[in-house]
C-alpha cells in the first residue's frame, strides 16, 4: 500500500502522545514494506518545506502552517496514495476537508476529542464539519471511550484499533522494584487542560514532597512561572525516550481535566511498575486498567473562544477538590506495603495489557479497507514462512527417531 499521513503538528519531534503513536505506526508499516509518507508542520518560517526520511518514512515538515493545506492536497494528487490517514490534531478540519475531496479513501485517526466538531468534549460544535467525518472510508477510535463518544453525540460507528507504541520490552522497572522512598512525583504537560491546578495544589499541600513538571505542547508561559515559584517542584527538560523521564519518577500524575482520550502515558509508567493517579475523565479509567484509584474532578465542559500562544482553545477550569488528591498521595508515599502492591499491579496489568500488541490489526484492517494485497519486505516473507513450516510440523506431529 501507499499511505499518507497528514496532520496538523510535527511528526518529529513526537513528544505528544498522538504524534508519537502515528509516527510509530507509520515506521511500523514502512518495516513491513509499504510505501509510507507524512507531511506535518515544522513551526513559522518562510513558505516551503523540509523533506527528509525517517525510519523508511518519507516526511515532509511544511515550514509555514499556513501552506500545509495546500501542500497536503499537492501530495494527495501526484502520490495517490491507497490510503490518506487524516490526525485529529487538526482544530477546524481544514485537512480533513482537503483528503476527503481529493481521496475516497480517507481514515481518520480519532486522537484528541477537543477537536472534534461534536459532543460536549469539543471546542466548537459544528454539524457541517461532522458532515466531513461521514464521508471516510472509516473512522479509528484509540479507546472505547471514543468509540461510544462517537456513537453517542454523532451516531458514527468507529473501529478500535490500538496503536502499537509500547515497543517490545523489556521494560525496565524503575524506581528500583518495591522502592517508593526516591524520584518525583510527576506531570507530563503541565497545563490547564491536563491539570496543572491540581498538580500546583498538590505540591503547596506537600512542601516535603519533590515535584516534578515536563513542559510539552500545552505548557504556557503563565504555566511555567507559577511552576517555577513552587521551591519543590523541579521542571525536567521534554524527553524523545520515555524511561529519560521515568527513570526519575515515583509515581505518576494524570489530572486530566478534559475527555482524555486514552492516556497512553498512564500504560507506559504502569509498563515501569510506576504508580499512577489519575482522574475519572475521558478515557482514563480505561487507560488505568483497574489498578489504583482514579479520582474525581469537575470536567472542563466550556472554552473561550479565543487561543493562547500555543494555539490551544483557553479552557473554563471549573474549581477542584484536591482533598482526595491529597489523601491518596499521601496514603500511597506514606505506606511503602501498599506502594510495593500498587507498582506490582500496575506492572502485571500493563504487561498483560500490551502482550500481543503490534502492527497486525491495523495492517490487516487498512489492507481491507482499500481493497489492495499486502506488500511484504523480505523479513514479514521470512516470518511468514517460518510461521508456515512451523504448522506444518505441528500438523505432521514430531519426526521420529
């Protein structure tokens, strides 16, 4: 197959957990011998673009943001790909509108309910836009949450396809097993969507306590200072690999405030043995997979009609009870029985979670989708093949003598 990818952000660096698990997904393709291609945005600058190959993916970084558009629609006609992925890290569904024009095989990947033009998760309710999502040839949902949230508030049907981002281990348990006394507690992202109040709170309730903050995307400037005034909170630099920032955690916070997706984050630190608390929204329950408390917050439900400098919808934060924040924090560093428990779980949970996870179902179902054979490189024949002699063997039973 020949697949493109659009999105409306960088593909490198992928420190977001959309961009991250659609790069991973492309570079996975591409090691099983399909055509792959993504074009994204690189920041300001002057109206054209860097091209490059990353990981047998041929990228194109669009310098001016403005221009992406047009250049998607340039790609869509001289690659014509089988298929056009489409991010949902595309506010005002300009991409969107482009491939489904240009393309009647359009997927779109259903990342981040924010930019969804329905339901009371998105920034802009918007029946037109919806219109646009009816024509796919299909719609990718990262979690159940999503896929209800689909059916529910627009009455389209999705596919649940987890993305393969969690490498093949083996993951290295940190802090050292059964040890919750070192690292930072910790927040990656800290902004008013992903619930830097509640995480500010937190560490003025426990000044003894060491903080730690991973700015990424959503981070402010505002969001910084009021970061850097707390004495125990140390903010550590965006890292490409994960365990960079693990290695240095204890336990792990997801505030989220908004209808969280997933929160691939949360399966990553549990992979680690690191516990995790995180909130009731979105998808996050489910991300958790039953281990730990998940806590109560009030959902951010409303957003000024107005962005900030990094272009994210300012968010209405209602006001937070950090009370049961608080107590499960405390009970978790302050119980070192029930620390060692809560990393135990949350390790075998991930561990069985992610067994099995790869590029199969999403190969499988794309090929069906657009109708077209797979393309094998020379190692998926090798596999193949020794899957083949292997049932074969199986099937004739052990050689004698």
């Amino acid at each position: 197959m020949r697949i493109l990818l659009l999105q409306g952000s960088p593909y490198i660096p992928s420190l977001g957990g959309a961009n991250k698990a659609n790069r991973l997904l492309l570079e996975q393709l591409a090691a099983r011998g399909h055509e792959c291609h993504a074009v994204g945005t690189a920041g300001s600058g002057p109206p054209d673009a860097a091209a490059f190959r990353h990981a047998g993916v041929a990228v194109e970084a669009v310098l001016d943001a403005a221009c992406l558009r047009e250049r998607a629609a340039a790609l869509i006609r001289s690659l014509a790909p089988d298929c056009v992925l489409v991010s949902s890290e595309d506010p005002a569904q300009m991409l969107l509108e482009t491939a489904v024009e240009a393309s009647p095989r359009v997927v779109y990947l259903a990342h981040t309910t924010l930019h969804l033009p329905f339901g009371p998760d998105g920034f802009l309710d918007c029946p037109g836009r919806t219109g646009l999502l009816r024509r796919t040839a299909g719609i990718v949902a990262v979690s159940r949450y999503v896929q209800e949230y689909f059916r529910r508030w627009a009455g389209l049907s999705s596919t649940l396809l987890r993305f393969p981002v969690y490498g093949s281990g083996p993951y290295p348990e940190v802090p050292v097993p059964g040890d919750g006394s070192r690292g930072f507690v910790t927040l990656i992202n800290p902004c008013a969507v992903k619930g830097i109040s509640i995480f500010l709170e937190l560490a003025r309730r426990l000044p003894e306590v060491a903080f730690a903050a991973v700015p990424t995307w959503g981070t402010t400037a505002a969001d910084r200072a009021a970061l850097e005034e707390q004495s125990n909170v140390r903010l550590l630099p965006p890292a490409a690999e994960i365990d960079d920032i693990f290695a240095q955690t204890r336990v792990l916070l997801v505030p989220s405030l908004w209808g969280e997706a997933f929160g691939q984050v949360a399966v990553e630190a549990m992979l680690r043995g690191i516990p995790v608390l995180a909130s009731d929204a979105g998808g996050l329950p489910e991300a958790t997979l039953g281990v730990g408390p998940v806590l109560p917050v009030r959902p951010i439900r409303r957003y000024e009609e107005r962005f900030d400098e990094r272009k994210i919808p300012v968010a209405v934060v209602p006001p937070q009870d950090v009370g049961p924040w608080e107590s499960a924090l405390r009970e978790l560093l302050g119980d070192r029985v029930l620390y060692r428990k809560i990393a135990a779980q949350s390790r075998q949970a991930a561990l069985g979670f992610v067994a099995g996870f790869g590029i199969d179902p999403f190969e499988s179902w794309l090929t069906a989708l657009t109708g077209r054979r797979e393309s094998f490189s020379r190692e998926r024949l090798a596999s193949l093949a020794h899957t083949a002699r292997g049932m074969k063997q199986e099937i004739r039973g052990p050689s004698a003598g």
